[in-house]
C-alpha cells in the first residue's frame, strides 16, 4: 500500500511513455532499435521477390575461373577479351566491379620498355634492320601491354562503367580532383543553398586512384563504397557523396542506371536531402528516394544469392560458349563471387552476400522503382502512436479489470503490428513497429504486475483476519511509526503465541520514546496480565508509573509541560523527537527546552530547539504552527558560515522542534559585565560577522527579530561566531501566551518593535547597536525600572553617549552605534551590510596604528 501510495498506476505509465519517446527520437539508450532492426530484416526478407530481374546477367568469377585460369587478379587482357566478347554479344551496358588502381606491371613488360627507350636514345632506329628491329620491339611492346589492351577493348565498347572507391579512413586530402571526376558527377544539384543539407551529406576528400587511360574512356564511373549500420548490416545504399567540397559524385549502381536507361547529365537532378530524379522520357521520371539528410536509400532485396539474378561463369565468357542473345541490350556486371576475392557483406536476405549481387540489387531498385520508404508522415505517425499507447497504459488500462485490460492492449498489440506489416508489404513503406509494441508490452506488464503484485496482495492480506497477516502489518505500522495502528493489531494476537510478548514489549519501549507513558504502560500490562513477569517489567512498570504521574508531556496545568530532561535519568530508554534521540539537555529559554540530540540515521549531533505549543492561546495556534513552520523552511534556506545550520524541523504532541546545527561554544552574555568586557577590537570583529550574516539573511527577506548575546554564540575551537534563533524569532517576537505576556527581549528591541508596527531588516540593524554598546560599556544603552518605562525610553528616548560611558571608545565607533540606534528608520543603516563595512573599515585602522607603533618600537 505504501508502494501504491508512492508510485500510482498512471505515473508508471507515464515514466515508461517518456523513456520511449526520449529513445526512440534521440537514439539514446535505444534498446528497441536492434530489435526494430531484425524485424525489418524479417520483413525485407520476406518480401524478396523470387523472380529473376530480367534486365540484368551476371558473369561471375568463381572458383572453378580460378582453376582454370589461374590466381586472381588476372592479366587485364582477359578481361579486355570478356570486355570484346560481351559488347559483340549487344550488352547494352558492361559494368566491371573490379578497382584498376595501379597499372599492370611485369618484368617482360618492363624489359621491353627499357630497351626500346634505349634503342631510340642510341638512335638506331633507322631504315634498314635498324628499323626492323625497332618495329620488332614496338609490336612486342604492345602484345605485352595489358594495360593497352584493357583501355582499346573499353574505347571500342563506348558503353563500359568502371568503379572508384572513397578512402574513408584516411585523414589525409587530395589536392586536386582526377578529370573524370569532373565528368561523372552530378551537373544539376538543387539544394545547395540549404547548408543543413550540404552539411549533412557524407563528404570525403580522399579516393584511391583509377588509372587515367581508363577513366578517358569509361562511359560511366560512380563510387563502390558501401555504408553499412552499426550492427554491421548493409541495408541501403547512398547513391551521392561529396568530394573536396564541390563534386557530388554518384554511385556505382547510379551510373550504371543512368547509362542503361540512356539519361543524359542535364536530364539527371540531384535535391539534396530528397533524391535523385532520372527524366528517361518526356512523361517518364525515374525517382530514387532518400531516408535521411545523409542521402541514404533503402534497398528493397531480391532473392539471393544466385537466385534474383541468372550468374554465368566469367570462363564461358571468355570462351564465347553462351548464347550472345543472354546479354543482348542487358546490364552485365562482372565480379568475383569466388571465396577470398571480392567483397563480402551481411545483408537482410543473406549474411555473405558477394559484392557485385549488392551492386545488382541496387540497379534493380533503381530500373524498378522498388525502395523501402520513409515518408516525412512516417515520423508523426509514430509519434502519435506512441503517445496514444502511452495515453493507453496511463490513463485507462490501470481502469480496467484484468482480463479486460489483458484483451485491449493485445488486440492494440495486433493491430498496430499488422497494420505496419501490411503498410510495408503492400506499400513498402517502413513504420517502426518495435518502439510502440514493446512500450505496449512493458508498460503493460509493470502497471498489472504492480497492481497485482502489491495493491491486490496487500488487500487481500489485510482482508484475511489471520494472526500472521496481523503481526505483519502490526510491525510493518510500527516501523513506519503508526504506533496506534500497531497497538491495534497487536492487541488481536494471541498472547500465548509465540513472539506476541515480545512485539508488545517493542512496541512499549517505542511508546516510551515518545514519551507516551499510559501507552507503554497498556502494552506492558498485556504482557504481564497473565501473572507471570517478562524480562524487566517488573522494575520498568513502576518507574513509567512515576514518570507518568509526574511528567505528563504537553500535558495542560503541569510544571514543566514539554520537560524531557528527568526522562533521561528515570527510564533507561532514549527519549526522541521526530527521528531525533535525545540525549541531554543544553538549556532553558522563555519559550522551551533546548536539548542536545542525535540523528541515528547518520550518526550526528544536533541541538533541538523546542517550543511549547501549548502556551500559546487556542484561538491563535493554528496560526501560530503555520507561520512556525515557514519561517523554519525559510531559515533552513540560509547557508552562511556566521548563521548556524538548520536541518530539520516538526511537531509532536503539544512541542514544535527545530534541529539545528550543535555549537560547542558560548554565548556573549557573560562579556556583557563591565568586568569582563573583551577587547574592543574583537568586539567590533564579532559584531561586525553578526551585521555580514544579517545582511545575507535580509536579502533572503527573512528577519531575525530578537538579536541578543544570548542568540550570539562564539566556538571553543576555532572562536567562529554564529547567529542562532533564525526560525522561531518571529513566532516568539510579537506572540502573548495564555497569560497574556509578550515573549521575546524587550531591552534588544527596536522602537518599531515595541510599538507594534511591521519591521523590516533595519529593526536588527537597531538591536545589534544595542549589543554593539553593551558589549563595549558593560551596560545597555535603554533602562527602566520596569517593561513599560523601559519601553517607552526605547520609543521616544536617545540613548546616551557611549563616549561619556567608557571614554576610550572613538568617536568613529560613536557614529557607527549612534547611526545604528536612530529612532527613524530613514536615517538609521539601511542594510547591514553598510555597518559591516563601516565597522570593517575601524577595524582596519586600528591594525594599522598598531602595526606602525610596532614599527616605531622594533625601529
């Protein structure tokens, strides 16, 4: 029940809301994006279409190629002859997934090329055998250049794209972009005057070289870098990357798109942060969307690998042992898919898909128009149903009977899952499912297991009168100090049962630190109404006897209502206030007990300030234990060094107790005597800490109201001053008991005091001067032989002259008090921070007479 009181149903549902939609919109501690993820894996998987793209062949390189022809790389000429075999076949485009970084070298190759240098610097190349020989040397040359035979069999196709890969590990920068760059990228970009666009796209400034011949020639060149999530999965591609912060160069896919649907440059249109639009015709626009500023595009997968696109080995090829009408007018990609050549990559339908299918899926997503979207909408549609399930598990299933509750949210469950089952299927459009199912899901499960688990457990213990349910709520009452509450469950036990004695002896001695006599008393005679003594009973009942009869606590018409102290001798068991156990008593004021106390909890000392309600007349104690209470919050607010700390305040029975700070230490009354007066100096330090820690206090507009030595303490350990009293200064400043007395000190008091009008920080400035003059005179500066002339002197009289009390004081000092002690408010100190200063400032000077007599001596 304390559970249920503490965290109710509709705040469950409301913390788990916004933790969903904090992860869900920022990414951090998203547990649900892995698992979002393998659902879309799931679903992209089964929606792969299993028929063949019949646009696209491809001729792959696999181990049996290898076999045959020997280790990979091969010498470039055979693929100058696949390259020849495919375009007399009519491919219409012949796309190599292969980097040609570095020109082909060989010691032949090299030989050659050397001699022949040689041959025409020694210029022997003339007519005759000379240049027979020459020409010898060039035809072999060219029969050895591979390289020659690559650029000629690609120059003569017109109709080849080659690849180029970004280094994007690399923190180093080209210095200037290689010509085809120019050439292939994007001639029309829409966008670029948006710079959240521009910035968000993936820039690099690094690509590994192609050979120049061969970019001359390609018809066609984009980018093969693959981008994959952080689960390492390749699940989209980006078809534009920047490059040395003015190209936007396509992808590998792209350009073989954009070659086989015959789109010229100015046709192509690149809008940053939306996608690429390819105008194949007229009335015809090829659109290829994008998820995010980042350009990335979802790839919708075929079957794989080996199944979506027909793959015929790159050897029968080479050997023309297909039929040309295979490759007429298709996109033919050409890569390895032989193990340990070529790239391998996790995807949704496969967790070792060859590089060139990637390529393959891309180009089919690009000619079908088939991508997995993301409208703008996608994002408010999720939001919104994240918040109607949250709405859902705050506010009405905690509503709703079990089964009822159990039924709605699985038929919400359902329905949003094959809703975005459905929207992904028939539309492929991508809807988060795994956010709102699993909010859903959570939220369900901790609002009904709560409410099961403890608001149904707990009514239906508390509903079963047995003795065990009753011995457990009895201590469970007892530890959180509803000592009644126990007394009532006890009192069912029976008291043979074993253990009930000793939870009613307990519950006494908790009885007794409340200083709750006649209840203690009641539980002790239960034990022993059998006849027979338990533990120290015996003596115990007598003493709580006596102590009842003579300490009854708050009780109306007794001595000393509120008077702890004789407790603490009487009865072995620590009295307590509040979680507070009393250990002595510190002193007596008009309005209470101090006493000194610990808090068990952190082991602390701390002195507690009591006050006796009941002096107080009824009509006003209402009002009374209000403004008690604030003016305690507000001075637990004040965090000064020269202010003593307050840490804790309540109410029990007829005392409200203030915990404060505990001050070894003295206060100032006994240097108040004209025979112990201290140094002048350290007069004027002490009062000027007091005016600094006033000033702190009055600008948090709270007002002391009764600044006194005795409410001036000064440490033993280091001689720290501290003002104490904040809090229950203006209860005790203007309030009459029951016998119509007014508290407080009436000689400290301002003339705005004792004539009963509001006061403000200046009536503290006013008391301190009196304390001020006292501690320097050995006498109060306003006398009378009784409360009313005294009273009077303090409203309409000026105080005499210190000077003409003690001589020594300076006059500066005598301006300072005089300006303190003005009976009208405008000519008096305004903040006590001016008479810190002031006071500050003679003290100063003093310790620079000082020092200069010192001087003069020591000279």
């Amino acid at each position: 029940m304390k559970i249920k009181r503490i965290l109710p149903d509709w705040v469950i549902g409301l913390l788990v809301t916004l933790f969903f939609l904090f992860i869900t919109f920022t990414g951090i501690l998203d547990f649900t994006h892995p698992i979002e993820m393998k659902t879309f894996d799931l679903r992209a998987r089964l929606a792969a279409p299993a028929e063949r793209n019949p646009d696209i062949e491809l001729v792959v390189i696999t181990d049996d190629d290898l076999n045959e022809l020997g280790r990979f790389p091969w010498p470039r000429h055979v693929l100058a002859q696949a390259v020849e075999n495919l375009a007399l076949a009519g491919a219409k485009v012949i796309a190599l997934n292969i980097l040609f970084a570095e020109p082909e070298e060989s010691a032949g190759l090299t030989a050659v090329r050397k001699l022949k240098e040689t041959y025409e610097g020694a210029g022997l190349a003339q007519a005759g055998a000379g240049l027979d020989f020459y020409k010898m040397l060039s035809k072999t040359l060219e029969e050895l250049d591979n390289d020659a035979k690559l650029y000629n069999a690609l120059k003569k196709a017109g109709n080849v794209v080659l690849p180029v890969y970004f280094d994007t590990q690399s923190t180093g920068r080209d210095q200037e972009a290689p010509d085809f760059i120019a050439r292939h990228a994007y001639k029309r970009v829409e966008g670029k005057d948006q710079e959240w666009a521009v910035s968000s796209l993936i820039w690099l400034s690094k690509i590994k070289p192609l050979l120049p011949s061969f970019g001359e020639v390609a018809a066609g060149i984009g980018h093969m870098n693959s981008f994959p999530d952080p689960d390492g999965y390749i699940r989209n591609q980006v078809h534009v990357v920047g490059y040395l912060n003015d190209y936007y160069f396509p992808s590998f896919a792209m350009a073989i798109a954009k070659l086989f649907k015959g789109v010229e440059d100015e046709e192509v249109t690149l809008v940053l942060g939306e996608g690429v639009y390819l105008k194949v015709s007229p009335s015809s626009v090829i659109q290829v969307p994008v998820v995010d500023p980042q350009m990335h595009t979802l790839l919708c997968w075929n079957q794989g690998p080996g199944v979506a696109f027909h793959q015929t080995p790159f050897v029968k090829v080479l050997k023309n042992q297909v039929k040309t009408s295979l490759f007429r007018d298709k996109i033919v990609i050409i890569g390895p898919v032989a193990p340990g050549i070529g790239d391998r990559h996790v995807t949704p339908i496969s967790g070792n898909l060859p590089g060139v299918e990637v390529v393959a899926n891309a180009v089919a997503n690009i000619l079908n128009q088939r991508f997995f979207l993301q409208p703008a909408w996608v994002l408010f549609l999720e939001f919104a149903v994240l918040l109607f399930f949250g709405l859902y598990i705050t506010l009405v299933l905690p509503r709703l009977r079990a089964g009822t509750g159990a039924a709605v949210t699985l038929i919400l469950l359902l329905g949003y899952g094959v809703a975005g089952t459905v929207l992904f299927f028939s539309s492929h459009i991508w809807v988060r499912v795994a956010p709102p199912i699993l909010l859903l899901i959570i939220g369900y499960i901790l609002v009904v297991s709560k409410r099961f688990l403890i608001t149904e457990r707990t009514k239906e213990k508390v509903e079963a009168d047995s003795v065990e349910t009753n011995k457990m709520l009895g201590l469970s009452f007892q530890q959180q100090g509803m000592l009644d509450l126990a007394m009532e469950k006890f009192r069912s036990l029976p008291i043979e049962e074993e253990g009930v004695k000793d939870l009613l002896y307990n519950l006494g001695l908790d009885y007794e630190r409340k200083r709750q006599f006649s209840k203690a008393l009641a539980a002790y005679k239960m034990i022993v109404a059998d006849g027979v003594n338990f533990k120290d009973l015996d003596e115990r009942i007598p003493k709580l006897k006596h102590a009842e009869a003579t300490m009854i606590f708050g009780g109306p018409g007794t001595a000393h209502p509120g008077d702890i102290g004789d407790t603490l001798l009487d009865l072995d068991t620590k009295p307590t206030l509040g979680r507070y156990e009393v250990v002595g008593e510190l002193g007596r004021g008009a309005m209470g007990i101090v006493y000194r106390g610990t808090d068990p909890k952190i082991n602390r000392t701390v002195a507690i300030k009591t006050v006796r309600l009941s002096d107080f007349d009824e009509e006003i104690l209402d009002e009374m234990k209000s403004r008690f209470f604030r003016e305690a919050e507000s001075a637990g607010l004040l965090t000064h060094p020269n202010i003593v700390t307050i840490y804790d305040c309540g109410e029990e029975h007829d005392l409200a107790y203030i915990a404060m700070e505990y001050l070894d230490g003295e206060d100032l009354e006994k240097y108040t005597h004209p025979d112990n007066l201290l140094p002048m100096r350290e007069t004027l330090s002490i009062v000027a800490k007091v005016a600094e820690a006033l000033d702190y206090a009055h600008g948090k507009d709270i007002v002391h109201r009764d600044i006194k030595p005795a409410n001036i303490m000064r440490l033993k350990e280091n001689n720290e001053i501290k003002v104490t009293d904040f809090g229950i200064a203006r209860i005790t400043s203007s309030s009459k008991t029951k016998t119509g007395v007014v508290l407080g000190t009436p000689s400290y008091m301002s003339p705005e005091q004792v004539s009963g009008k509001k006061v403000d920080g200046r009536s503290d400035i006013f008391s301190l001067g009196v304390v001020l003059f006292e501690m320097l005179t050995g006498q109060k500066p306003f006398r009378g032989e009784d409360i009313t002339t005294l009273m009077y002197h303090i409203a309409k009289e000026r105080h005499p002259s210190i000077r003409s009390v003690n001589p020594k004081v300076p006059p500066v000092v005598e301006k300072i008090i005089d300006k303190a002690l003005e009976k009208d408010l405008d000519h008096r100190y305004q903040r006590a921070g001016q008479m810190a200063r002031h006071l500050n400032m003679v003290i100063a000077k003093i310790d620079e007479i000082r020092a200069r007599k010192k001087a003069e001596q020591e000279g």
